[in-house]
C-alpha cells in the first residue's frame, strides 16, 4: 500500500507538473481596457474564449481613461505594443497611417447587422480599422417646469432650431435662467457637442475622399445657430464643458441640454418634470441626427498573435455579448438585436437616441486627430465670445484641418 501510495503520489506530481508546464506555454494575448476596473461582463465571455482556444490566455491591464490612450500609443510607437486594445476609433487613422495596428475588414454581412453609419465610424480608404465596442450618441433633454415658467407647452420639446433658439430666448426672459446649454471650454466635448449641429443639418467636415468640406452653407448655418443661442445661454460659455452643463440642467437650472442616455438615471429622482427628445433639425436635415461617437478594439501589428486576437475581439464583440456589455454599461446599442425592442418599451426615454442614428455622423477620422479637435474648438471658442464672424471662423478652421488630415 505503501508503494501504490507513492507511485500515485509520483503519478500527481508528474500530472501537475505537466499542468504547470502547459500553462506557462500558453501564449498571452494582452488586452488593455480603459477604465477604473475590469468589465464585470467580460470574466464569463474571456472563460468562454480560452476554453475554446486552448494555448491561449487573455491578460487584460486596466489603465485609467485619462492615460489610457497615451498608453497604447507609447507602446505601440516603442514597438511593445498590446495584442489589442480599448481606443477612440478618432485615433484608429493615425494609428493606422503609423503601421501599428491591422485592418479588420468587416463583411457585408458584418456591416449591414450595425444601425446605419456605425462602421463608417471606424473605416477610411475603404477599410475598417478596429472593431466598435462602445457607442454614445445624444438627445435633447429639456425641463418642463422652466417651459411652463417661460409660457411654453411643457409637452412640446422643440423639433427645429428656429424653434429651439425661441424657446431658449423665453426661458431666459421669462423664467430668468439659462434657456440652452453651450459648450465652449477647451475640451474635446467643445467639438462633439459642435458636430452635433453638423449632423442635424446633414453637414460633414471631411468626405470619403479626404477632402475637407467643413466650409459649407450647411455649416455655416450650423455655427450660426450655435452663436444665436449665445445671449440665452449660461454666462460664459467658454468655462463649461459637456458634464459641467449638464450639472446645471440637473440642478434644475437650465432649459436645455444635449447629453448621453447617461444622464436618463441622473435624473430618476430629479424635483422637476424633464422630458427626452431627439435634437432639433436645421433647415438643410433630411431627417433626425447626432454624432455617432464610437470607441473600438484596436489590433496592434507585430504581436505574433494577430489572428487570435482579431477571433477574440470578433467574440467579444459579437451580437449577444456586445448587447451585455451595453446593457450593462448603459450605452446606445450599436445593433438592432431583439433585446433593443425590450429596452425601449422598458424605458421610453431610450426611443430618440436609437432614432438619431439614422442620419448621424461619425467623428472625423484625421491623421492628427488632436490638431483637428483643437482647430474644431478654437472656431467655436472664437465665434461665442465675438472675437470672429461664423463665415471668418468657418473658412479659417477649414484651411487650417488641411494640415491634420
């Protein structure tokens, strides 16, 4: 007994031993996920994977969104680049034009399953560049007790720009605060919150080709409106950005916003009526619209570990554990799979920032996309505090992207 004892002792070692062996062979596909912690949704998808791909293990770095993107790139420009990574898709063009990251073409198949516009978010020269991973687009909220303080229909948010300047204007002479919130601080929101007037007036900043096109009537007649709105907005402009506004409107102080669908469960216990709607429509919109903002997986180049990493990112993002991971994070699904139905009759509040897909935009993909987010914000900054004319700040911001793209 004795001896059977210690053959089977010996027998356990060996076996561990080969365990230990075999796990410390298997390759490493390092994933970095921005953020403050791992995503609860993606333990049970990673077990999945790696059970099916034996050899294989996901080791994932969360690095805070502030440092996050400046991470990869250093990384990747030093040639220690992760297997795949969390990025904005408006840095998937310049990681691309650098050769540090692979196509990931999607099918037809692929791309007609996303709403509409989503893969042009990630795809210049033909090609798609990362895989989309998180969407957020915006809707206008407005607080209906400042509406009936103005002698405005509680009920009647406003469906054009002209008629969301009038409102703006009688919630600040009657009601005595704020009527829209403007976002003009040196911050990349400053150029999404501008866009959003772009998309709803079926503008663009540059086309499939590469050419600029931001100096146009359609938005000229963006810009504008955005400076109307100037006088019936909170006092200077140029010290709030995205969340600092909204701050305001959930105090209960202002009439108007454009935000994310995250502001919906911000407001669940707000003391004031407040309603959801699609944003306002400019005289040349061909239906509703919105900034399609996405951030995408990114492959990195060089790894050894290409093909595996594509197979994870395409699992990790596919229809069901895509929608758990929006579910989960309260974002705009990027697909119309039969839980979205669900979502909205659960929550109404959803319907218009699912609409405004329709004829949204993406975010422009520039080479440098900083010198375009900077150029976008020094026209705004220059036309609401007077220092320019909106056709001056329009053509000159045009002709200073050439450099960027």
């Amino acid at each position: 007994m004795k001896l059977r004892a210690k053959l089977m002792i010996g027998v356990c070692a060996a076996l561990a031993a080969m365990t230990s062996f075999a796990k410390a062979e298997d390759k490493a596909i390092d994933f970095i996920q921005c953020g403050d912690s791992e995503d609860p949704v993606y333990p049970p998808i990673i077990s999945a994977w790696e059970s099916a791909h034996p050899g294989f293990k996901i080791h994932i770095e969360v690095v805070p969104w502030d440092t996050c993107q400046d991470k990869v790139t250093t990384l990747s420009a030093a040639g220690n680049p992760p297997a795949l990574a969390y990025v904005g898709s408006r840095t998937l063009k310049q990681l691309a034009n650098n050769d540090l990251i692979i196509p990931v073409p999607m099918t037809d198949a692929e791309k007609a399953a996303y709403y509409p516009n989503i893969p042009d978010t990630v795809t210049f020269k033909g090609n798609q560049w990362g895989i989309p991973t998180a969407f957020s687009t915006k809707s206008l909220y407005w607080n209906k007790d400042l509406f009936k303080k103005a002698g405005l229909d509680p009920e009647k948010p406003p469906t054009t720009w002209a008629e969301e300047l009038a409102d703006a204007k009688a919630i600040k002479e009657k009601a005595g605060v704020a009527g829209f919130g403007v976002v003009a601080k040196t911050y990349d929101n400053t150029m999404h919150q501008f866009m959003h007037w772009v998309y709803t007036n079926n503008g663009k900043v540059i086309d499939k080709d590469g050419k600029i096109v931001l100096d146009s009537p359609e938005n000229l007649e963006a810009l504008t409106a955005l400076n109307a709105m100037v006088p019936y907005a909170e006092d200077g402009p140029t010290a709030y950005e995205q969340l600092e506004v909204r701050a305001i409107f959930l105090d209960g102080k202002l009439g108007m916003t454009q935000q994310s669908v995250g502001a919906v469960n911000l407001l669940k216990d707000a003391k004031f009526a407040w309603g959801v709607a699609p944003l306002p429509l400019g005289p040349h919109a061909k239906g509703p619209g919105t900034l399609l903002i996405t951030d995408s997986l990114a492959i990195f180049k060089g790894t050894g570990v290409e093909a595996q990493a594509t197979d994870f990112a395409k699992f990790l993002t596919n229809p069901d554990n895509q929608f758990k991971y929006e579910v989960s994070n309260g974002l705009t699904p990027l697909r119309p799979v039969p839980g979205v139905k669900d979502l909205v009759e659960k929550d109404p509040h959803w319907k218009p920032f699912i609409d405004g897909i329709a004829y949204g935009g993406p975010e422009p993909l520039f080479q440098d996309y900083k010198g375009f987010q900077n150029t976008m914000i020094d026209m705004v900054q220059s036309v609401v505090t007077g220092k320019a004319k909106p056709a001056d700040a329009l053509k000159k911001a045009a002709a200073d992207l050439e450099q960027y793209k």
